[in-house]
C-alpha cells in the first residue's frame, strides 16, 4: 500500500493535469477547485507528518544514547561504591546493589546419564 504523501502527491500530479485541460472541461471546473483544496490540505498534512515522523526518530535516538549513557554511569558509580564501600559492605544496599555475600553461588551442574531405549523387537 501507498503511503499518505505517495498518495497526495499522485493526486497533485492529477489535479496538476486536470487544471491544465479544465478549460475543454468546463463543467469540471468546480468541482476541480474543490478537490485542488483538498490536494492543497493533503500535501500539507503529508509534510507536517513527515516532520513528527522526523521528530519521532530523533527523540528515539536521544533516548537510545541517553539510557546508554546512563547505564554505563551507574555501572561506573556502582563499582566506585563497591570499591569505595567494600564489596560486603551492607550499606551498599542503600544503593540498590546487592553485598557480594548476598549474591547467589551457583548451584553445581549434575549431570544426567543419557538413558538409552531399549532395543526394538523384532518380529
């Protein structure tokens, strides 16, 4: 499907080669001025919808830079805490970072022995 300015601009293109033979087509002629208005209200619409499309992607890629920046500065204050602090130290909570000793050991693997099907029957 078209998007709204291919559109509007296939009808200024229309409306363009309509004015330009109105004159061998008289009884046209309103109704063209008619249209011609809204070619003028679509083209405009078409273009502020461009600008805050525009305007979209701009915002959305200040926001990708900006969460990136701040991630990267917390993850840097949080390990001055750590280092500042001690990685056990309690108070470290008030920061929303977990005390090394808090943190969960991981529980070891066990392996499971593959389990092989029985042979089949033959008949």
């Amino acid at each position: 499907m078209a998007s709204f300015g291919a559109i509007a601009a296939s009808w200024d293109a229309f409306n363009s080669n309509l004015k330009s033979r109105i004159e061998e087509l008289p009884s046209l002629a309103a109704d063209q001025l008619v249209f011609e208005q809204l070619v003028a209200k679509a083209l405009a619409l078409a273009a502020r919808q461009d600008k805050q499309l525009a305007d979209v992607r701009e915002t959305s890629k200040e926001r990708k830079d900006l969460l990136l920046a701040g991630n990267r500065m917390r993850e840097f204050l949080s390990i001055a805490l750590c280092k500042e602090l001690g990685f056990e130290n309690k108070r470290l909570r008030e920061f929303n970072i977990r005390p090394r000793d808090e943190r969960r050991k991981k529980k070891p693997t066990v392996e499971t022995p593959l389990v092989s099907a029985p042979p089949a029957a033959v008949p």
